[in-house]
DNA sequence: ACCGTACACACACAC
DNA sequence: GGCGACGCGG
DNA sequence: GTGTGTGTGTACCCGCGTCGC
C-alpha cells in the first residue's frame, strides 16, 4: 500500500495515486462530475506535472514562487507546470492582496520593488507591510504590483477538492499526505485492522459537505469573525451521524467561550443550551450565575441535579448549589466535607526544585526503598490498553476504514462500551482468573510501538510493567477499568503524579504531588474519591522548599 | 489530537 | 554573523 | 488562611535551510 520513500523518488505520487484509487473504489457515488473528472483526468497526465500538482497540494497555502519549487526529480518546473496551466487547476495571473503578497517576496525585493511609495525603506519588514496598508490598494496581479517582476506567482486551484479527497480517505482535516511517509519510516505504526471493504468513513454526501462546513467555521472562529455569524452558520447544519454532531456541539461550546470571554452574556445564554458537549450545561448555569440571574442560575442547576448526565455535572454542582442558595438568602450552608485522602507534608531542599516538584519527591521516596515511577495516567491506561487491545481494535462495521487509524471512530461515543460489551466482558473476566498478565505481557510484545488511544510506549518500560503486574491487584484493576469504560473522555486522566512499588510485600502506593501554589485539578479529585471507595492507596503530598 | 489534550502555574475575588 | 521562527522533507 | 474561578504556558518526528532581525 504505501510507497518506499527509500528507493522511489516518485513516492508522494503514488501513495497520492493509491488515494485516488482508494476513494474511486469505495467512495464513487459521493462524488460529483467535477471531482469524477479530476480523477480520470489526473491519470492521463505526464509523470512530471502530476508529481508537481502533488508537491503542491502537500505544500502550505496555494500560492507559490516557481522558484520555491525545485526538485531533483521532476526537472524543469516550467515544462511540468504547462499541462497544469492549460487544465486550469494552476493559474499565473491571480489576483493578490498586499497580506499574500508580503508572504510570498522577501524584504529586500518588496524594499526595492516599492521604492517610491515608501517613506522609510530600511525598516522591518512588517513596519513596510503598515506603511503600504495605510494606502488601501486593492487586490491585484502581480504585473500590476510590480512590472517586470522576474517570476511569475502561480495558484493552486485544487486545494478545497484535495481536502475533499483528503476527508473522505481518512474521515478527518487533521491528519494529511505526510502519514503515508511517517508510516513508512517506522516513525507512526499503526494496527493493521481487518475491516470490510464497505466500511467508509462517511455514507452520505450531505455529511461531507457538513464535515467541510464545520471545518470552515471553525477557521472563521480562529480568524476572529463576528461570533454571530459563525452560529448562524452553524446553526442551518444538521446531520445524523455522531461524529459529525460531537465536532458541532464541540464548536458551539467554543463559540460559548469565545461570548463568554468576551463578556456577552446573552449570547452565551442562547449557545450553550444548543451545545450537547459534556459541559454545556454547567456554563449555562455559570453565565446564568455570572450576569447576576441567581434565580434562573439556581433553578436550571437543581433540574440538573436531579439528572446528572455526567460526574463533571455532580462535582461542579456540589461547588455552585451551595453559593447560589446563599446567594438567594437560603440560611448558611453547611462546609462540604473534604475528601478522605492523607496527607503528607514534606520539605524538600531548595536544591532539588530545580529538577521539578514531581521528580524532587521521586527521589526522596525512592531513597526509602521501594522503586518510584512518575506516571501520571500513562501506567493505568496502558495496562487497560494493552489487556483489552481486541476488543478496542476489533472490526466492527464503520469503526476502522483506513491503515493509518490510532483509535476507532466510535471511541468516545456513549455507545462505544454498550457495542463492545460481549468482548469488554471477556478482556476484564481475566481479571478474575489471573490470565490477564499474560495478555497483557503477550500484547506488550506483539503489538510493541503501535498507535493505541491508550498505550504509551514511551513510558512503559517492561521493568514498570512486571512490578505493575506484581503489586496492583486485580480487584482494584478491574475497578478502574469499569470506571473507564464508563465514561473514557472524563475518566483517563487525573492519576497521581507518582506511583512507588514493593514487590517483595507485593504492595504499592500512589503520590499526587503538589508544589507551594498548586492544588488538585477536578479530575485528580474525582480520581481519590474513587480510590476512597474502592481502597485503592492513594496519598497527596504537599511540597515546601526548604531555604 | 479535527487549535486538541494533559498538566502546572499565574492571577483574581469572596469569605 | 549569530539567533529564533518556521516551513519543508523523508 | 481557605475556597473558588479564570487565564496563561508547554509539549507532541527531527534535522536542515531560509528568512528576518
Ligand atoms: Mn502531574
Ligand atoms: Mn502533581
């Protein structure tokens, strides 16, 4: 499937070719005339133009000096431009703002080109770009901004169907041509999932165009377009897969915090109920809250609390029903009780702040026997990664639809574990009979360095997993993967900093540092209530440098 | 990892 | 001429 | 001193050339 970049020069063409192919196999009836025709055109033409087209597609921007585009093996690039010239899908007379100008020419050729309208030449290059924009000249070609420049600026008129192309092969904008020569230089492995020939990442050409369409609003959001508009936008699109739906309740509670930021309360107020992102609610509440609305803020946070749908939801309650009871004249509350954790207070050498609170405690642990290693979420997700490794790879239909796949699509749909039951079920049962640390021993070395949403090779070193597997027991495994499978997004972080090992008295402890300043995170004190209740060792140990 | 996602750290304010 | 930001390429 | 809320900074493959200062 992928070219060797190695002994091929032409490798991006193919592995772009193997795309095309790819998506005209699968992906046919989601394309239109146009998209059919750039296909089977592309195909017809000489090995040289279509090896630019693609360097250009994989380049930055769409705008490009011929002179930037120089490669050994594909010669004169004048000679290959032609064909792209007369197709139209490169043009050489676009025309060009002042902005898209200064990026393509350096300083000395904008200084000289410009002379007479500049009142101070030698300053720096952005100073030049203010000078010129005080004059409000209008886009236009290049022959018109500067006669006789010696190379023309050509355009790339194919970007907005290459990321079309690009969404369907991988069902994403983020991940782009550059995977194929990572994955071919060992630099990205990815597990090899046996899904069908009919799984796809869209079904439907209406999602497609609602996948480009969030994308550019988000873009706008990036560039500080007005935020109504951006809603307004988002607003008119619809779709009925969960992907799609996520990405747009995640963009709307963006938007939320964009208004919010910007002190705009009202439009806050009309966002967040139209966001089903696991947060939305409680910043309904908050702006409530925030514009002084107490009454509202504490009747929309008690019909919360009579249906949580999350624990960010319950935690972030216990803080605000209380404030806003008092708020409304209710009589003092009661202090919440602190959560059941000890304490450790140590003072450390001034010396050792230099290495980091988390790795200064490390160190003074681990003088006391028994080995330290500083964690945070990467042991307890890697183990569960690694002993449920089937179950979270398995082929189910539309979860896997490309090699390049670190995760299935479904990963943090509420549905994931419900789909996965059957296979969930027999993964965590070894937990009850001891063959776990065999799977987990046998996927350590089997499935060494592949892309897991979970697995963090870097960290896991075979001596970490042996104490790992010697002192954790599985009871208390088993606990925290249940508790992951309910909720992963919420539930995969907050571990403690530091987690030490006696595997003689096969016994372990946990250890969330905190320095002078800092204090547990929500998700850190949701991850010790667990521990309480399920006793697991856990401690928090608080740092003072010693002078 | 769809300018995200973890962390710690820096302020602010009310009690 | 040294330094940092950034884009590129395998 | 407590408890809160909010906004930052940092890291994601890595060596190399170009550009700007
Ligand atoms: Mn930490
Ligand atoms: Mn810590």
């Amino acid at each position: 499937m992928i070219a060797h970049s190695v002994d091929d020069p032409f490798y991006y063409l193919h592995n772009f070719q193997q795309v095309l192919d790819w998506i005209e196999l699968r992906y046919a009836d989601l394309l239109d005339d146009q998209e059919q025709a750039f296909i089977s055109q592309f195909r017809q033409q000489p090995q040289a133009a279509r090896a630019l087209l693609v360097r250009m597609v994989m380049r930055k921007g769409q705008l490009f000096r011929p002179s930037k585009l120089d490669y050994a093996e594909i010669g004169s690039t004048q000679a290959a431009l032609a064909p792209l010239l007369a197709l139209g899908w490169v043009v050489d007379d676009s025309p060009l703002s002042l902005e898209q100008l200064f990026q393509l020419l350096r300083k000395d050729e904008l200084a000289q080109g410009f002379a007479e309208r500049l009142e101070r030449p030698r300053a720096a290059k952005g100073e030049l770009l203010a000078q010129l924009q005080a004059l409000e000249l209008p886009p236009q070609p290049l022959q018109q901004w500067l006669p006789g420049f010696a190379e023309p600026i050509i355009e790339l008129r194919l970007q907005a169907l290459c990321d079309r192309l690009r969404l369907l092969f991988f069902g994403n904008l983020y991940q782009d041509w550059s995977e194929f020569v990572l994955a071919d230089l060992g630099l990205l492995r990815y597990e090899q999932v046996a899904f069908s020939a009919d799984s796809r990442a869209l079904r439907q050409r209406s999602d497609i165009d609602v996948a480009l369409a969030l994308h550019q609003c988000a873009e706008l959001l990036e560039q500080g377009v007005a935020l109504e508009q951006v809603v307004g936008h988002i607003e008119c699109l619809d779709s009925d897969n969960p992907w799609l739906l996520r990405r747009r309740s995640r963009l709307l509670y963006q938007l939320g915090q964009h208004s919010e930021r910007l002190g705009d309360w009202p439009l806050a107020l009309r966002i967040y109920p139209r966001s089903q992102h696991p947060q939305a609610r409680i910043r309904h509440v908050r702006v409530l809250e925030r514009s002084e609305q107490w009454a509202q803020a504490f009747e929309l946070a008690s019909q919360i609390a009579r249906q949580p749908a999350n624990s960010l939801e319950v935690q972030a309650l216990a803080r605000m029903l209380p404030r806003l009871q008092r708020k409304l004249g209710g009589p003092p509350q009661p202090r919440r009780a602190k959560p059941q954790v000890s304490l450790v207070e140590l003072q450390l050498p001034a010396e050792l702040a230099a290495l980091g609170v988390e790795q200064a405690v490390q160190l003074h642990l681990g003088q006391g026997g028994g080995q330290v290693h500083y964690v945070e979420n990467s042991l307890f997700n890697s183990l569960f990664g690694l002993l449920c490794w089937e179950a979270i790879f398995a082929p189910l239909p539309g979860a896997f639809f490309h090699p390049f796949q670190s995760a299935p699509q479904d990963l943090h749909d509420a549905e994931f574990h419900g789909r996965r039951s059957e296979l969930f079920a027999r993964c965590l049962g070894q937990l009850d009979d001891g063959s776990y640390r065999q799977t987990i021993r046998r996927h350590f070395v089997s499935k060494q360095g592949l892309q897991s949403p979970f697995v963090y090779w870097q960290v896991l070193s075979e001596e970490l997993l042996e104490q790992a597997l010697i002192c954790l027991p599985p009871a208390h495994l088993k606990s925290c993967f249940e508790r992951l499978l309910e909720d992963i997004q919420a539930n995969r972080s907050g571990m403690p900093d530091l987690i030490q090992f006696w595997p003689e008295q096969q016994r372990y402890r946990m250890v969330e540092v905190k320095g002078p300043g800092d204090r547990l995170q929500d998700s850190q004190l949701r991850w010790i209530e667990f521990c309480a209740g399920h006793g697991l060792p856990v401690e928090v140990c608080h740092v003072h440098w010693a002078p």
